[in-house]
C-alpha cells in the first residue's frame, strides 16, 4: 500500500517523516503482528 520506494506498510499520513529504513522495517512488524493477531482473534472467536 503507496510504497515510496522503501516499505509498503509506510503510514500515509506521514510518508516523509520516516527516519530510517529500520523505522519502517519496524512499523511493517508490527502491523504484520497485529493483523495475525487479528486474524487469530477472529477464529478464535
């Protein structure tokens, strides 16, 4: 989603804002966690 040439998951609000790459490497896991354990919560409930 609107990958500037780094990571996809870059928040769009702030697509300039992004310090360094390891940010962005950063915020990717953790969205991918979140949505796994979105996905966990919804087979599980």
């Amino acid at each position: 989603m609107y990958g500037y040439g780094g990571c996809c998951c870059r928040p769009v609000v702030a697509p300039v804002v992004t310090p360094a790459p390891a940010y962005n490497a950063a915020g990717a896991a953790i969205i991918a966690i979140a949505i796994l354990i979105l996905i966990a919560l919804g087979v599980i409930f």
